[in-house]
C-alpha cells in the first residue's frame, strides 16, 4: 500500500514537473492560452445568454471539453445550442492537442531516463 502512495506521489511530481515545462514551450504556451481563452468565452456566453452562474458555466465548459457531459446542465436558447456545436467543435480539438502536448512530453522524459539509466 505504501508503496503505490510513494509511486502516485513520484508520478504526480512527474505531471507537474512536465507541465511547468510545457507552460515554458512556445508550443505549449500557444496551446495553453487558446485553451484558456476557449473556457473563459464559453463561460462568458452561457453566464450571459443562458444567464447561468459563473460555476456552472466553467463546469459546464469543462464536463463539455472533456467530452463527460453529465447532461444536468443544456442550453435552452437557440443561441446557446448553435454556441455549444460551435464551441465543442472547436474546443474539443484545442482539448486533445493539449492532452497530446502532455502525453508526449511525458512520454519524452520517460526516454530520456530510460536512456541515461535513471529509475522509471
């Protein structure tokens, strides 16, 4: 048990560490900043036009990138529904970059270790 704790914390030390350095990245930045910009203008419109609260516009844009969609929020309005297949189009895509900027950058420094003989 303690062991897969000491294992968790490594692996997560590892996420942060990779993410400081994306954030670093030009590539990582670009990608980071539209998705930024994605989740505040989504949240924007649905806290105006569906006259939502600001969490629940930001959960709603989150659950909807991430593709979970619980379903306990939807747009009403005709706006709002042509918005979302708009916003989804798009922010899905922004989504999967990120994660695959992340993937691969993790898959990167897991190489490199390899490689020079460090513990994995």
């Amino acid at each position: 048990m303690m062991e897969s704790v000491l294992v968790l914390i490594i692996q997560t030390a590892r996420l942060f560490k990779s993410l400081g350095r994306i954030a670093a990245s030009d590539e990582g930045q670009g990608v980071g900043m539209l998705l930024a910009l994605q989740l505040v203008l989504g949240a924007v419109f649905y806290h105006q036009v569906e006259g939502w609260r600001w969490v629940d516009s930001f959960y709603f844009c989150v659950a909807s990138l991430t593709t979970v969609g619980y379903g306990d929020l939807t747009p009403a309005t005709d706006e709002g529904k042509i918005f979302t297949m708009v916003y989804l189009v798009t922010g899905i895509g922004l989504f999967v970059s990120f994660g695959a900027l992340v993937a691969r950058h993790l898959l990167d420094e897991r190489v490199r270790r390899h490689e020079s003989g460090e513990s994995a």
